[in-house]
C-alpha cells in the first residue's frame, strides 16, 4: 500500500508570481487540482474509492467542509478543497521509523507547514523525553502509561487544557469531554473559539440558540441571499452549488467584502455543460467592497431605512404581527437608530449613501432573506455586536423562522458545531453538567474553564503545565505566535492525537508524545465490528460517516479508542463509564448521548435514518426563542468605528486557495493570482502610491498595538490589488504573528485577526517571510 514519497524541495519566494486576479470559480481548473493530486498521491483505485464515497450517503464526511448535503447528490458531491483534504489525509505515504532518528525537533521546528505535512501519515506513538532533542518510536501501552502518569501527578486538575479541533467525531468529542470532566477541569478549549465563538454569543442573546435557523432547501429557495465576511470560492465551494440553484431560482445575492473574490462574482459548475463550455452562473448582483471593519456601520443603515420606509409607509413594511409575538426591544432600536449620523457610516464603511440605498430597497422588496457570514464578521472588534445588527434587520421584516429566511453562519471545520454540543465547552450550562453527571455518577466541576486565549495565558504564566490536544495544530492556528509558542514551551508535557506532522509537533515544552490516529477515510474495525461516526454540520443535520479505504498502517487506533484509552487508564473508577465498552462498540456511546445531549433523544435509531436527523431548532421550526423573556431581543449596540490613522492600513488574514485551515497543500492561490509563494501582502494600488512605496517592492508589515510590542513581518512581497481603500490582507496562519494575543473580540474573547492596525515599511535584511527577533517564530524555507 505503502507510495514512495513525493520530492518536496526547498525554492525561495524570489520566484514567487503574480498574474492578475480571476473573476470566476470552479470550472475545468478546479476539475483538474482535485484529481491530480489524488491521483498522483494516492494512486488510481484509493482516489476513486475516497472521492467517490466522500459525502455520499453511506461513506464518510468531508473533513474540511461543514455545508449540508442536499437531499438529490450527485456522484461527484465534493469540492476542490474536499478533494485536496481527502488526499492529504487518505495518503498511503508514512513516515518511516528511521524518520525520528534523522530529524531532531529543533531541526523539525525550522520546517515549513507544507514540508511536515508531506513527510505523509504517522503510523507508531512517539515520544520525546525530558532533555532529548528527539522523538522516539513508542508502544500504545508505553504512550497511554506515560500520559495517564503526568495526569495523575498534577496538583490540580486545572493545570491541564484539553483542546479539540473540529474534525474530531461526535462520540470522540463526547467521550473526550467526560473524560476531561472526570478529570476534575473544565479546561476545554476549541477550534470555535478563534472563529465562530462570536456567532454563538450574539445569536445566544438574541435569539437563544447560537446555530444557524435555516436549512439547505431554504437556501436555493430564498428571494434575498446577503454575504457578509467570507469567500465560499476556497472555504466552502460546495455553498457555490446551492447559490447557483438559488439564482435559478430567481434569487438575488449581494455580497460584502473587503476583497472582491472569484467565488462571489462567477461560478463555472464543472458539473453542468454551461460551467464546461459556457459562461457559467453570475452570483453577486450587487457588491459592497466595504471599509474592513465597517459592517455594523452598514447594517445599522439598512435598518435605519427599513424603520424610515415604515414610517413613511405605517404597517406596510415592518412584521409588525411577528414583533409583538414574538419580539421585543424595537422601540428602544428604533429611537437609538434615529441618532445614526450618515456621514460616520459613510466614513466607517468607506461606501456611498446610493450603495446602501440599493441594498435597503432590495432588502425592503424581498419577502424571504438569509444573511449568512464567516469569519470576516466573528473576528472584528465589535464581531459579537455585528452579529447583533445581522438579527436585527432579520427581525424588523420577519426573516427568522419562515421558509427561505433566516440566520446563516457558516461552520468552516466538518463537526465544530457538534463537538459544541457533545459538550466541548469551557462554558457548557447547568443542565448539560447535571445530566452528564447523573448519567456517570460523578459530579462535573462547575467552574468555567480556560478558552484558547486564556489557555495560552495561563501556559505562560505557568499555571497551565500540560496540553493535551485531539486533532489540530493549535501552535498554528492561534493568534500571537511569539506568545503562543513562548507560552507552548514552558508545558511539562504536550500531547497532540494527529494523523499528520504539524508546527504543533515542534513547539513542545519539556515532554511531548504524538498519538497518530485513523482518518475519517478510512475502515475503523474494532472488537464489535465495523464502526461509524456521526457529524452534526453547519444546519444542524446530524449524520453517520462510514471509513472506505483500509488503515495506512496496522498499529494505528482511532479517537475513541486513544481517548477510551487514556481516560480508562487515568480516571481508574472515578466515573461510572464503561470506557473498555465504548472502544469495542460506539453504538453504547451514542446511547450515552441520548440520555445527556438535548436533542438527540434515541439517538443510535434516529442516526440509522436515512440521512441521519435534523436537531430541534426553537427560532427555524418554531419562533420560539430561549432567552431570558422567551421572546427574540433587537438590541441598541454603540457604534464603534475603527480608527486608522494616517498613513496606516486596516490589516485582515485569511486562508488561499490552497490551503485549509492551517493546513496547506501547496503555495499557489489561483482565484488570487499568486503564484509560488505566500508571503504577500495585498494593498490597494492607490495605497501604495499614497504611502510611496511600488508594486513588487519587498516591505516589511509593523503591527502597531497599545502593549508596545513590535510585531513585525519581514521581506514580504508588496501585491498591488483591488482591495477596499485603506484595507489590506496576509495570509493565515503568518499573519498571526501581527495579531495581539490580548486583542480580542468584545463578548467572545475570539482573537481580533479582521482589523489589526499595521504599517508598512522597506524591507530589512533576511529571508523572505521571517518574523523578526521580536518574535518567537523562526524564519522558514518555502517548498513546493
């Protein structure tokens, strides 16, 4: 089974290219960077195995995508990035033995994302100890002794965090979460701290349920589809689809961005002869480049002119039947938005009072509107009050809880939203922790516990002496990277579950272990038979994942089985958990589940439904609403534009085309027009005249912050680009060395990557893409 590995050589960005941006998605292109890769990396009959039971019913789920699968699939229901995730993961390449004996960490720690993830799967537990400088291969009893020992040895529970990615399975992240319980810690920080937190928190308030409040068929049936802060292109091409039918439909799309990106303005169906040979489907029919930071400015306006409209008109525009049922608080936003002066919107949002007025009246003549958004609205300063604005101007007409209208936040991660509602939560309610511990006959700690951005604090401040982490690359993904990896060092110990190499494999404190797992892809057989997992995506449907291809390796074990493992060996009979039985069978997990998790009642059965089952959803099925009142609040938030002085740029980050997550699988982002390389930095041309500086020329990117800190970004390549004025962008994960660990959203404590203030200068001397002395992260080489 076993391929030769790919030849990853080091190149240096003076090579990089740049050609001019696309102006539309999919079509042939995306055909041929999915299938070549797969079919280079995994060889003819895995690729075809993979690809064609990824989402299908009776396969597995994609693990970079949390859309909805619509109810008629197509045999071919995945995208380009589905493709290029199934081929990172399903790789038959491993990493061979002799590896760990050739390549110290301090060496690993100088390697680039990309090289440690081509290095193929891990396969054996390894082991680095107290004052080597190697890892060492390890058995499964070995590994699992020496993590329930360090457990079992700290003076308090809460000087350990457990982190959770989203790609771990609904029975491992339910397990996982008892565990870390039994533990005795509520330390339990995730990936949706850093994107979608701010989601959870403003449509909690609002509405009493922080998942989105419309399904897939209400999509393509919408009459108005308004996206704020995100690129369906390269996070969620799969949303493309559904778009289309919308707009064959006869459905309107707006979308507003910083950026205009290719997958809001064309779609080319690859599908479809006319995505082939034609023209392919126009989406936006009105784009909004607006000011980054500068969306709560906007929404605020719209609803100004809804509330204006009504008065000209009395009871011809807002639902005033749906208001006095079901809401409260209007007359305290109508009052507050009085007060909105037109001139401060115009200066925050950087548009034209004819741009908002065409929004407004196309807002005002649609009768079924979704306002979906992304992580270009959860990581603003004022995210959790945007989020606010959004319900808002859903409310004033309606639009929560009929067909074809609703609240839509797009899940990036394949079950971050269901390993939320297995429990992994800092913050998880008294209700959930009385039915756990009734269910276990134990009794839950009650204290909150650490999010990501407390995690990091506390680790470097000594309080947190052990990290534990299913799935992931935490060192990657977090913001602050010199705090963070500071932070990373000084663990005791560091455990990563993972099916692949990452930074977070090299930023390790005293200890460390690497516990590889299977993949999602691939057959999980244990002691009862073949087994499934569940997923729960970005609508609330919940449905089973069947791995299709064997295992790279026979020693590998899967989550339940590695958390079954370590909780068995570590909590001894503090919980009442059959965690031996749970390893052997996942059906007596689930059955778990449904005594504990609202919602998923007679669990095993409903997720043997055809298609899984649909969680309850108050405001979508409903219009009843879980907040204090029982009622859905509008809510007065101060507006709060973002200042940029002269002379600076309002900075954002975000993935390219080819990449996922912190995950990259190549260096071209061919929506962009970049070519060999990523450390860019995009400026809009009349900026870049303005400030003095040429296209192409090699700048170095200062954030600015109150701390004092200078974090800087060395030699990046200057990219004169179509971005709104003022703005510019840098690709994720880099550009987290800009983002202060202590700048975080109001409410949500997300980290603050969608506005942070820098200014750019010459280039210094060094390697392309080197983070300074100022920071702890290392200057790395490129590959291809």
């Amino acid at each position: 089974m076993t391929r030769q590995k790919p030849e990853v050589r080091e190149v240096n960005e003076n090579d990089l290219e740049v050609t001019k941006p696309k102006d539309w998605a999919g079509g042939l292109p995306a055909v041929y960077y999915s299938m070549e890769p797969a079919f280079d990396h995994m060889g003819p009959v895995r690729a075809g195995r993979t690809l064609l039971s990824m989402n299908q019913k009776g396969g597995f789920d994609c693990m970079s995508c949390a859309w909805p699968d619509p109810g008629h699939r197509s045999p071919f229901e995945y995208c380009e990035n589905g493709a290029k995730a199934v081929t990172w993961e399903a790789t038959p390449v491993t990493v061979a033995r002799e590896f760990w004996a050739e390549h110290p960490v301090s060496e690993l720690r100088e390697r680039s994302e990309y090289w440690l993830g081509m290095q193929g799967r891990l396969t054996e537990p390894v082991h680095k100890a107290k004052g080597e400088d190697h890892y060492r291969p390890i058995s499964w009893d070995e590994a699992i002794s020496i993590v329930a020992e360090k457990l079992k040895s700290l003076d308090d529970p809460d000087e350990a965090a457990f982190y959770t990615s989203g790609r771990a399975s609904n029975e491992a992240a339910f397990i996982y979460q008892l565990f870390v319980r039994g533990l005795g810690t509520n330390n339990l920080p995730d990936c949706s701290n850093m994107c979608h937190e701010s989601s959870g928190w403003g449509m909690g308030q609002t509405l009493g349920v922080g998942k989105a409040t419309v399904t897939y068929d209400d999509y393509v049936n919408s009459d108005l589809m308004i996206l704020i802060g995100q690129n369906p292109g390269t996070n969620h091409p799969r949303m493309l689809s559904a778009l289309e039918k919308q707009k064959e439909n006869g459905g309107q799309i707006v979308a507003v961005n910083p950026l205009p990106e290719a997958g809001l303005r064309r779609f080319k169906n690859p599908q479809k002869p006319k995505g082939v040979i034609g023209r392919g489907t126009d989406l936006a029919d009105q784009f909004l480049q607006i000011r980054a930071g500068g969306d709560m400015a906007l929404l605020q306006a719209v609803s100004k002119r809804v509330l204006e409209a009504e008065d000209a008109a009395p009871g011809t525009v807002l639902d005033h039947e749906f208001l006095d049922e079901h809401c409260e608080g209007l007359q305290e936003l109508r009052a507050h938005l009085a007060e909105l002066d037109e001139q401060t919107v115009l200066a925050a949002t950087g548009l034209r009072s004819e741009e908002i007025d065409e929004l407004a009246d196309r807002y005002l003549k649609a009768e079924k509107v979704i306002i979906t958004w992304a992580m270009g609205v959860t990581q603003q300063k004022n995210g959790v009050a945007t989020i606010k604005e959004i319900i808002n101007l859903l409310l004033l007409r309606g639009n929560i809880g009929k067909p074809g209208a609703g609240a839509s936040p797009i899940r990036g991660h394949s079950n971050v939203q269901g390993d939320r509602t297995m429990g992994i939560w800092e913050q998880m309610p008294p209700a959930f922790l009385d039915a756990l511990g009734k269910e276990f006959s134990f009794d839950p700690p009650r204290d909150h516990g650490v999010d990501a951005v407390d995690a990091v604090r506390r680790m470097r401040d000594g309080e947190i002496k052990f990290f534990l982490a299913l799935g992931g690359n935490f060192v990657a993904a977090m913001s602050d990277t010199a705090a963070t990896e500071a932070a990373m060092d000084r663990l005791e110990m560091n455990v990563q579950i993972s099916t692949k190499l990452n930074r977070s494999h090299t930023v390790v404190g005293e200890e460390a272990l690497i516990l590889p797992t299977l993949g999602r892809t691939e057959i999980d057989r244990q002691a009862a038979g073949v087994q499934f997992i569940s997923v729960e995506d970005t609508m609330s449907a919940v449905h089973p994942s069947w791995g299709k291809v064997a295992p790279v390796g026979e020693n590998l074990l899967s989550e339940v089985a590695i958390v079954a493992r370590l909780a068995r060996a570590t909590l001894g009979n503090v919980v009442d958990a059959d965690w031996e039985g749970f390893e052997a069978d996942y059906d007596r997990i689930r059955e778990h589940i449904g005594h504990v998790v609202v919602g998923c009642e007679d669990y095993n059965q409903r997720i043997r439904q055809e298609g899984g089952f649909v969680m309850a959803n108050g405001p979508r099925d409903s219009r009843t609403f879980n907040t204090p009142t029982g009622r859905a609040q509008l809510t007065v938030n101060a507006l709060d534009p973002l200042e940029c002085p002269a002379g600076r740029l309002i900075l954002q980050t975000m993935r390219s085309h080819d990449q996922f997550n912190t995950t990259i699988y190549g260096y071209n982002d061919r929506y962009r027009g970049i070519k060999k390389g990523r450390h860019v930095v995009f400026v809009n041309p009349e900026d870049i005249v303005e400030l003095g500086l040429e296209d192409g020329q090699l700048v170095d990117v200062h954030g600015e912050y109150v701390d004092g800190k200078e974090r800087v970004l060395r030699r990046f390549r200057l990219v004169s680009y179509p971005t709104a004025r003022g703005c510019a962008a840098v690709y994720y994960p880099e550009g987290n060395v800009l983002v202060p660990l202590d700048d975080t959203v109001k409410g949500s404590n997300t980290p603050v990557s969608k506005g942070v203030i820098v200014r750019l200068g010459p280039a210094s001397e060094g390697l392309a893409g080197g983070s300074g002395e100022e920071n702890a992260a290392a200057d790395m080489p490129t590959t291809v």
